[in-house]
C-alpha cells in the first residue's frame, strides 16, 4: 500500500492515549484535495463526533487554495468521514458507554484519495504527560551513550 503520510496530529498523541485506531475517508471539494496535496491542513485542534450514525470532522483547517477561483472552499466547515456502517456503530458504542473521545491522528493519500485516521483515546492526566516525557528523555539518553561508545 503506497502511503504518503501530509500530515501528523503529534498534539494528540501528546495530550490522548490512544486505544484503538481506524481509516477513514474524507468527503471533499475539488480545491480542498488540491490544498491537501500541497500539504496546507492542519490538525491541530480537531475533532470527530458521530451525529445520526454518521461520522463527521470539525475544526479542521484546509487552507484556501491559492490558484483556486471564486467557487473556492470555506477552510474549516465540517467534512463528513466516510466509515462503514459496523465501525461507526463500534466507536459510537465505545464513545457512550466508556467515555471515548474520536480525535483524528493523521491524513495521509492512498492512491490519490485523502484519508485520515482517527483513534480512540481518553485524555490524559498531567502527571501522565510528564511520566511520557521522562521516558522519552530517558529512551533518548541511552540512545545517545549507546552511539558514543561504540
């Protein structure tokens, strides 16, 4: 599978654990696909709710594209996510009874479409991010002794 990763949501994986992971597609416009390819879409505050057993994405911002016409998109409208009907019905399950939140992690091209990956995660707690953070200085230590002494 050709994957070309456009862009990652490294805040959620800061601020969620992340229990469970699924593809979805993107229902867009024709200058929205033509930003994505140029990489203008951000993440960073987003999120996935299911309304009337469909899924949907909001506060993602796809930049306005720049050789695009009158006819251009709004850059944050809400886009629907395209899942099939038995995953909607699992995550939307999990999401009422366990408290779940749907957060999109990545959107990358598979064959030219756009898709994006949204996870499962529950939010973490501070002294969890800190415990996170020592064992990535931690794990980055002895990668760096490792190096010098060989």
């Amino acid at each position: 599978m050709d994957k070309k990763v456009i862009v990652t949501n490294r805040k959620a994986f800061h601020d969620f654990t992340i229990f469970d992971k699924y593809e979805a597609g993107i229902v867009l416009t024709g200058t929205e696909i033509k930003s994505i390819r140029q990489g203008s879409i951000q993440l960073k505050d987003s999120f996935c709710k299911i309304d009337n057993e469909e899924a949907f994405l909001y506060s993602c911002h796809i930049s306005k594209y720049d050789k695009g016409s009158i006819h251009n998109h709004e850059p944050e409208r809400v886009r629907k996510l395209l899942l099939t009907k038995r995953e909607i019905l699992k995550i939307s399950d999990k999401v009422k009874q366990e408290h779940y939140t749907i957060v999109p992690l990545e959107v990358y091209l598979v064959k030219g479409l756009a898709k994006v990956q949204i996870g499962l995660a529950k939010g973490k707690k501070l002294y969890d991010k800190r415990e996170d953070l020592a064992k990535k200085d931690q794990k980055r230590e002895m990668d760096r002794m490792s190096k010098i002494r060989y």
